[in-house]
C-alpha cells in the first residue's frame, strides 16, 4: 500500500469520526433542549387568600404560578384537615357557611374544578369568594382566617402528559 492510499484512508477514518460526534452531539443537544422545554413550560399550582375593603372580601383561589398549563386530573377537598365527600361544591359551600355564620354576606360563592379543565398560565381559579355587607364589622383580616380552614389537593399533569401533584396542606406546614 502505498503513503497515499494511507493518507485517504486516514483522512476518510478522521471524517467518519468526526461525521460521527456530530450526529451524536446533535442528538444529546436535541434531547436536551426538549428536557429544557418540559421543564419551562411546566405548571405550578398554589392556593392564595386575597382581601381587601369597600366592601370586605376575601377569596380563597388556586392560580397557575407556572409558565404552561395545568390539566386538572382530580380535586379534594379538605375543611380543618377532614375531606369534603359526595358533591364537593354543594358541601363546600355548606361548610363556608358554616364558618361565615353570623356574618352579613352580600356575595358568597363556591366553585370547584372539574377534572380535563385546564387552567392557563397565570389563571385564577376561585375556590371560594365572600362579600361582606358593606355594614358588617368583621375586618378583611379576620375573614381571611376564618377562610384559612380550606386546603386543596390537586393531580394535574402538563400538556407533555408529566404527572404532578398539589397539596395546600404540605405548603400550610412548611410556612
């Protein structure tokens, strides 16, 4: 064999190899940028109270924290730790008002979240929304506490079908 021919079959070896790293480097950055994608679009659920005055209110809401979409798999419920069972917004709005009593409401309202809705990026979803009569002396504050005896456990999952879960509760321990 002669030095040229082994010039080209070295020089055919190095671009194979070469050829080779390539297609493996672009399928790990390929592989890569689609974890980065999940990852960035990935939602995150909370549950917040807001309130405020003229009228008193407070709403007890879960909202979508996170930069993609939430499809909601299942809801529970919980009112001072124990499950609400059976028809969830019939027996949260019997527990609210329960825990209101006593109190002049304008507006009490309840809504529950079905399983397949799918709530957006920066959505809100209210749980619970009560309106004070605008003579009612109970402060924004303290209508908030007595709001703050509602958890939620949530399973959704991504528009890339990654399973996650929410749970008020854990949150409430750590704060």
């Amino acid at each position: 064999m002669s030095e040229f021919e082994i010039a080209q079959i070295v020089t055919a070896t190095a671009t194979a190899a070469v050829a080779l790293l390539a297609l493996f480097l672009a399928i790990y950055e390929g592989k890569q940028s689609r974890k980065h994608y999940r990852m960035s679009l990935k939602p995150v659920l909370v549950l917040e109270t807001s309130k405020g005055n003229n009228p008193t209110y407070a709403v007890v809401k879960l909202v979508n924290s996170g930069l993609g979409p939430a499809i909601i798999k299942s809801m529970k419920v919980f009112l001072s730790g124990k499950q609400l069972d059976g028809n969830l917004e019939e027996n949260l709005e019997k527990a609210i008002g329960q825990c209101i009593a006593g109190l002049c409401t304008q507006q009490n309202a309840t809504s529950i979240i079905n399983p397949g809705y799918v709530l957006r990026s920066s959505q809100e979803s209210h749980l619970v929304k009560i309106v004070l009569a605008s003579d009612e002396k109970c402060s924004p504050k303290e209508l908030a506490e007595k709001l703050n005896v509602i958890d939620v456990a949530v399973e959704y999952e991504s528009f890339y079908g990654e399973p996650d879960t929410y749970d008020s509760r854990i949150q409430r321990k750590s704060d």
